[in-house]
C-alpha cells in the first residue's frame, strides 16, 4: 500500500504529524477522523532513491529481531503500555529500515489492529513462528513471558546456524583459493614458460605438455568459462526451486557421507526446539507441526513432518509415523514417545534439543578434523602438480647438459 504523510489536529489543540500506510488518501482521512483527528493534511510520502534499488537497502537480521523481542518483553513485563514500547523500540533502533517498520506496526495497533495483525503484515522481518507464538501471547495474556521464549529459541537458532555456516566456510574458501590459485597459473605464469620453451626448442615432457593445452584453451575461452559458470548456477537455482528438484538436491545432502551426519544434527535439534517452544507456549500439536515443516529447511524432513502430522489428526501418537518416516534417529522418537506418555512432551523436546546442539559442535569439530588435512593434500597436490609439470623440461635440459 502506498505511505502517506499526514499532518492534524488533535482532541487538545494539538498539531501531530506522522506516517500512515492506506489504500488511498479517502481512506486515510476517514481513519484519522475516528481517532478524533480534525483539520487533516495529507501528501503522498515521496520515494527514496534506495526505494527503487532494493538490493541496497539495509535489510533486518535476525540479531535485530531478537533483541527487539527480549526487550519487547522486558518492557511489557514492567508494565509499560504497548504504543509506549514501541514508540522506545523505535527510537533506540540503530537499523533505520528496522525503525521504520516498528513505527508502522504502532500506528496499526493506534488503528485498532491486534499486535498479531500488524506484525502479520511484515513477513520477511516475522517469520509464521514468530507471529503465531504473538498471538497466543495475546490470547493467554502472556505477551512478556512468549516474547522471552521467542528471543531464547531465536538465539539459539542464530547461534545453530552460525555453527553450520562455519563448517561450510573452511572448505567453500579453501575451494575457492584452488580455483583462484590454479586460474592464475593458467593465465599468467604458464604463458612465460610455454614462450622460454618454445625459444629453446624441443619436444616437451606430456605432463608439460597438457598442462599447456590447458593454459591456451582456457585463455582462448576464460570469457566463456565464465558464462558457463554462471548459465549452471542459475540452472541450478531454478532446478532446486522445483518439487522435484528440490526433493533430489535435499535427499542427496542428508545421504552424503561428510555433510549428512551434520545436517540430519541440525534438523533434529530445529525440529525438536521449534516444536517445543510453541507447545510450552499453548500451541496445539497440529499447528505447531504443520509451522515446524515450513520452517524445516529440507524438503524430506518437511515431508516426514507433514505425515505426522496426517497421522496425529487421525488418533497416532507422535512418536509411531516419526519411527516410520526414517528420517530422525531411534533415540530421538524413543525419548519424544517417553514424553507423549508421562505428559511432559515440551521438557522432552527441550531437552533433546539441547543434546543435539551438543552433538552438533561434535560433528562440526570432527568435519573439520576430517576436512582440513584432505583440503590441504589437495591443494598441495593440484598446485604442486603444475609446478612440478613446468618444471620437468628444465630437469630434462640440465640431465642432458650434464
């Protein structure tokens, strides 16, 4: 909807000035009028230049979010009324594009929307989970102590994550220097060899050799590589956004024997944290499974999930179609079938999520102790290789000078 700015007076004389988003000027107008605004002013809010180049705008993380909540909570919970929150929230806002969307969420709920309702209307800042924990804070009447759960479980998220990125890190740079490295070579430091050959005449060792068809074929064609490359990374993300696409790319990552074992970690440990926070929080089972597969991350836990939840709606326990999905480990469906039966599901949960944090560390230490000496073979080996190549025709002439 497009933003206005409006200008007006209130009930006590007052001049107020702010910004409303609304279908049109009419509409805004006849919302001012009922919160007893008079002498109304209103213009189009004009566009900012990064409004037209979106990929430059500063974009909300999830650091923000969760600050926004635990102090959210803290204000709540020593009784500040909810505009004044946000009012403060806003202000002490560093992200500016973060700021602005509190301001629009408080002259919503001033407009008579539920918190629900206005944080509903900013998705890529609030994700389903987030928005559907608020809302049962406000039915319950427990906003403060839900906002508080949400700030934990999303810093443990964060800190999850962070553990799984820096595991791909080390071998995604380690590639890329390869890939740099070996480029280099073939571009610049080949073709000062190939021109001293070629000068001193002779026929070349093969290893020399190729490694010189190499060089020319990649600088007649480097552009092209180029835009090789690029055409398969965009086929590839199209081919992943398919069902099917999708569904082969996730399979193929939790079969895999180096990543795997780590993903299908992390999984159990979201599945398991998520689940239990909306149910502690007075969600019911069904919705809460059918908010957890969406946030999954993975096509074949989001699958096994959906089926569990089919099975639950029509009189299963839990813990039977998790067993029979294959996806989540034995311990894990015998630990959540011991919490269905003594009542305490949402401790169990809690508690195998913290386990599987732990045994994510475990397996980032152990892929990394597996991946480092592997790395450096390789790159040792490839660089190595071509020096070595390059090298053998001036052994050759020094064998024969002597």
């Amino acid at each position: 909807m497009p933003e206005f700015l409006w200008e007006a007076t209130n009930r006590k004389n007052e001049r107020k000035k702010g910004e409303l988003e609304a279908t049109d000027e009419a509409a805004l107008r006849g919302q001012l009028r009922r919160l007893g605004y008079r002498n109304i002013s209103v213009k189009k809010k004009p566009k900012d230049l990064l409004e037209y180049l979106p990929f430059l705008q500063k974009k909300v993380k999830e650091k923000d979010v969760v600050v926004f909540a635990r102090i959210f909570s803290t204000m709540i919970n020593a009784g500040l009324p909810l505009i004044q929150c946000l009012n403060l929230l806003a202000e002490q806002e560093k992200n500016k594009v973060f700021a602005k969307i509190i301001l629009t969420i408080r002259e919503d709920i001033e407009g008579g929307s539920t918190l629900y309702d206005a944080l509903k209307k900013h998705p890529r800042v609030f994700d389903e989970l987030f928005i559907s924990l608020v809302a049962a804070g406000e039915s319950g009447g427990i906003l403060d102590v839900i906002l508080l759960r949400l700030s934990n479980y999303m810093e443990k998220a964060l800190k999850l994550k962070r553990k799984v990125k820096g595991a791909m890190t080390y071998p995604a740079t380690v590639l890329l220097i390869s890939v740099g490295v070996v480029s280099l070579l073939l571009l610049k430091v080949i073709p000062v060899f190939q021109k001293m050959f070629t000068d001193v005449g002779g026929e070349l060792p093969r290893p020399t050799q190729i490694l010189i068809n190499a060089s020319e074929f990649m600088q007649s064609n480097f552009l092209y590589m180029v835009i090789a490359v690029v055409i398969l990374i965009f086929v590839f993300k199209q081919f992943y956004k398919t069902r099917k696409g999708r569904y082969l790319v996730d399979n193929f990552l939790l079969k895999s024997p180096v990543f795997g074992p780590l993903l299908r970690k992390v999984a159990v440990a979201k599945f398991t944290r998520t689940l239990a926070t909306m149910m502690s929080s007075g969600v019911p089972i069904l919705e809460g499974l059918t908010i957890v597969s969406k946030t999954a991350g993975n096509v074949i836990i989001e699958r096994a999930l959906i089926n569990t939840r089919q099975s639950i709606s029509e009189g299963k326990s839990i813990a039977e179609p998790l067993q029979e999905s294959g996806v989540f480990p034995s311990m894990v469906v015998q630990m959540i079938a011991v919490g269905e039966s003594t009542g305490a599901l949402d401790a169990m949960l809690t508690k195998i999520a913290d386990f599987y944090d732990d045994e994510v560390d475990v397996a980032v230490e152990a892929m990394t102790a597996l991946l480092e000496p592997f790395m450096m073979v390789f790159l040792g080996g490839v660089v190595g290789g071509m020096i070595i190549a390059m090298y053998l025709p001036i052994f050759q002439m020094a064998s024969v000078v002597g």
